[in-house]
C-alpha cells in the first residue's frame, strides 16, 4: 500500500504525465481511498489551470519610457553619491 509522502512525491510526476502506468495506476488506487490526497491533486490541477488562464498584461509604452527615466535620473543620482 501506498503512503501519503510517497503519493505527494508523485503528483507533479502525474499532472505531467510522467508516470509509468504502474505507478499511476498505484497513485490513482491511493487517492480513491485517501481523501486529503485526493484533495491535494484536484488543488494542484486547479492551480495549474488557474495560472494558465492568468492573463499577463503588457506595460504601455509610456510606462516604459517614464520607467526608463526614473531609472536613469535614480542610477545618476546614486553614482554621484557613490563618489
């Protein structure tokens, strides 16, 4: 039988499709009988999913721009300081 911490050490193996079918078939038997493991995966797969679908947004231009001036005046400042 199967302990917890040996199942936890498989899940990032399962969710990538890593396992042999042996070993998924032995993790999947585990999670039907132990509850907070079970709860684990589906959190874990509910991340994966959740971060997938995150959606990354881009600077404007002027972001940029007024980003790369602050930067400059700020490392100016620093190296006149650093003298």
């Amino acid at each position: 039988m199967m302990t917890c911490e040996k199942a936890v050490g498989m899940v990032l193996d399962l969710l990538e499709g890593a396992l042999s079918p042996a070993r998924r078939r032995a993790l999947e038997e585990h999670l039907r009988l132990c509850d907070p493991c079970d709860r684990l995966v589906e959190s874990y797969k509910r991340t994966t999913e959740l971060c997938r679908g995150a959606i990354v947004q881009q600077a404007s231009p002027e972001f940029g721009e007024r980003l790369l001036s602050f930067l400059r005046r700020h490392a100016l400042h620093s190296d006149s300081n650093s003298r």
